[in-house]
C-alpha cells in the first residue's frame, strides 16, 4: 500500500501517526508546502515573543524517522487525477498513491471591503510567514484593527497585548466569540480587553479603507459611518477552503470546500479528506479527530467521526478559563421561568450588573431551555431540550465540563436524574457492574 496525505497541520500530522499506528509497513509519503510542523493554534505565542518556532511544534523532534514517512517539504499541489490515482506538483511532477488523504486546510479570505485587496500593509493571520510581517507591523504601527473577534482575532490580540501594542477589534456580530458564548459570558472578555486598552466595536463591519499615495492604510471606515485611524489591518475574520487544486479533477466540493462522509472518504473511495479541508469545523481538536479516523479507514479499520462529540472550544484570554460546548445560543427569543433575573439583566442580552449569587431559568419559544448559575465569579449555562442537553457554558470554572461532556455526548436524559442540573456527577447516570465497568442504562 502506498500512503500519500497532503498537509502537515493537526489533520495531517495525526493521519500519519495513525497510519504508521496500523500499518507497520506500507510507504508513507507527506507532501505539504510547510517546512516545518508548527501549531497555529499557539501562533500569538510566536508573534508575542513567548516561543520560538521550534516550541510551536507538536510533532516529536524526529518524525520523519519515528514514523519512517518520505517528505516532500515546501512542495504545493496543483492537481489531483484519481483516474491515474496521481497528485500533479509544482514544477510538474507526479506522485503515486493508492490512498490519498487532502487535508490542505484554509486560508485567509480578504473580504470584498472597499481598497482592501489593494493595500500593501493588511496581512493575515494564519501561518508563520504571517508572523513575521506582524512582528515588523508591531514595530512600527500604533494603530493596528483586526478584523472579527472569533478565537483567531483574539489570539491575535493576545499576540500584540504580549508585545505591548494595542490593537482595535471590529467585529459584525453583536459580542466577541459569538459562536462560542452568549452575550453574558462574551461581557466579561469584553470588559476584561477594554482594561488593557483594546478598543473595541461590535455590530458594525468595514466597509472601507483609506489609501494614501502608497497605497498604504491610513483610516478604517465602519459601517455605520465611524472613521476611526487605522495603520494596519489584519484579516482573522473569514477563511476559504485550500480546494483550487481539486477544479477538474471530479472529486465532489461542496459550497464550503471538500465534501467527505462520516468516515472521512469523498466521493472517491479512494480519496479522505480532513480538517479545514471542508470549511465546515475549522477548530483544532475536530481537525485532529478527523485525521485519526481518515486515516483509520485507509488503513482498513473502520471509524467513524460520530465516535466523537467534537463541539468544543476551550479557551483562556487573559486569565479568563471558559469552555463552549455545542450550541450555546437557541435562536428564538427567551423568556424567564420560575426565579427571574435582577432588572440589571434583560431577557434577549446582558447588560451592566453584578450578582453575587443568582440561579435562574429561562425558556425558549421552541422547547429549548437554559439552566443559568451566575456569581460574581463564575457563569455556568447549561441549555437542554426533550431532557438532553444540547449545550454548555463554563466560564471561570470548567470543573463540571468533563460531566457536562459525558452527558451530551452519551445523549443522557437529564430529566431521570432527580436533581438539580449544576449537581449532577457520574454516579448519577453511570452504573457498575461487577467487574467494575460502568454503564448507563436508558
């Protein structure tokens, strides 16, 4: 069997290991434009100062010959024939292969805002070429906007924050992480940025920049008319699927990038494809799972991506621990339940207030609803529908997210176990058998 697997990112790097894993003896060829393997997940470390290149990589030091893989360093692809079973390279050459894993991931889209393709000093921020344009952009520029405050816009921030540079967020949405948090828990970052200086604007987009005769950025134009100075911008708002190469080759793209099944083959079965690759779970722990089980079945030994409850973010900005499971914000408009919140807090957002101590619940128009614990130092949301919880947030205390994972994950009905949702622990839904294993019974 011939292995060959296209990128050397979290999807990649764990595809390998899990082929080798398998397969003691097969050839496996890497092919990634990369260098060097290093986790864009820590790149702010690199901008801030706080590691060098060598400390971004999460692979061992030698795995080329851990893992006994041919790598073909800085090559790109430009062609994939799956009639020949060939990927074409730069320059032309081909490869061979038997099974083919595409986990080319993404890269930075620069959206339609007005002089923005045509500026020289607006970069963005996924790859460590990236890097080093920032770190001269932080020498010399003082007012520096990003664009979108998604977990990319704020490693970012953190980066510069390292650095001592103040930056200035633009974001569309109405709170920063709004895939991740609610507007509660997103106004504890919020305050927490502004006390280091961060400007911030949200609900508002750009929609142009202004050029001086070098075509260099002077001033940001928001949406709604604000004009704030503006030396350099960085895109972290918006990637695009790295599929060009796959135009004519037949293999099934959909309208976000490649498409692949549970399993992780493509139309072809002769094709995987995982992480970025599919524009759909751009996050770090996701692209690792899929790797592992792509790669799984290339080698013969059937997995699939449901093994897995894979929505989940864990972050940490400025000392502030939270963590995201599934969905956090039911569309519909909430209304309150039994104990209400104080008149500091409003039914469809957050506004200015503490609590010492506040349990509450609210209810959504279509069945959804959310058990909220709120102190002056912690914020626990849990959100259920039918008896199963279908979301989660932590914030300055994760101690119950292991639990809160088993639960979603395993489907649990919440509603069998007679009490309150923030008390919950394993003994409650896990049985033990004689032999000491555990089980739940429905």
């Amino acid at each position: 069997m011939r292995y060959v697997v296209i990128g050397s990112s979290a999807a990649g790097i764990n595809a390998v290991r899990e082929l080798r894993k398998i397969d003691q003896d097969s050839r496996i060829i890497l092919i990634s434009k990369d260098k060097s393997i290093y986790s864009r997940c820590i790149l702010h470390h690199y901008l801030g100062g706080e590691r060098s290149l060598d400390r971004l990589c999460f692979a061992e030091k030698d795995f080329e010959s851990v893992y006994r893989i041919d790598w073909m360093k800085g090559r790109e692809c430009t062609a994939v024939k799956p009639g020949e079973k060939q990927v074409v390279l730069d320059g032309g050459e081909t490869v061979d292969y038997d099974k083919l894993l595409i986990a080319t991931g993404s890269h930075t889209f620069v959206p339609p805002v007005k002089n923005l393709k045509e500026a020289k000093n607006v970069t963005g921020f996924r790859n460590i070429e990236d890097m080093e344009v920032l770190k001269a952009a932080a020498e010399n520029c003082r007012n520096i906007v990003l664009m979108g405050s998604g977990l990319v816009g704020l490693d970012c921030a953190s980066g510069f924050l390292a650095l001592g540079v103040p930056v200035t967020l633009v974001e569309m949405a109405g709170w920063l992480l709004s895939r991740q948090l609610d507007e509660r828990a997103a106004s504890t970052y919020q305050k927490a940025y502004e006390a280091k200086g961060v400007r911030q604007y949200y609900g508002v987009g750009m929609s142009e920049v202004v050029l001086d005769g070098q075509q260099n950025i002077t001033e940001a134009v928001l949406t709604d008319g604000t004009r704030i100075p503006c030396d350099f911008v960085v895109v972290t708002a918006g990637v695009r699927s790295n599929v060009e190469f796959l135009e004519g080759s037949g293999i099934e793209l959909g309208k976000f990038g490649l498409v692949y099944d549970e399993t992780g083959r493509t139309s072809d079965p002769d094709i995987y494809g995982a992480g970025d690759v599919s524009g759909t779970s751009p996050i770090w722990p996701v692209a690792v799972k899929e790797g592992i089980v792509a790669a799984s079945n290339m080698a013969g030994v059937p997995r699939k991506m449901t093994d897995f409850f894979a929505s989940k973010s864990t972050m940490n900005f400025l000392g502030i621990p939270t963590m995201s499971l599934g969905d956090v914000n039911p569309k519909e408009k909430p209304s309150c339940a039994g104990n209400c919140p104080p008149d500091s807090y409003v039914l469809d957002g957050y506004t200015e207030g503490k609590l010492s101590s506040t349990v509450y619940t609210m209810e959504y128009e279509n069945g959804y609803t959310a058990e909220i614990m709120d102190t002056e130092d912690t914020y626990k949301k849990i959100i259920h529908k039918d008896g199963k919880i279908t979301g989660a947030i932590l914030q300055g205390d994760l101690a119950y997210g292991g639990i809160l994972q088993q639960l979603i994950a395993r489907h649990i009905d919440i509603t069998r176990v007679k009490k309150p949702v923030f008390d919950i622990d394993y003994s409650d839904f896990f049985r033990e058998k004689d032999n000491f294993e555990f089980y739940y019974e429905e």
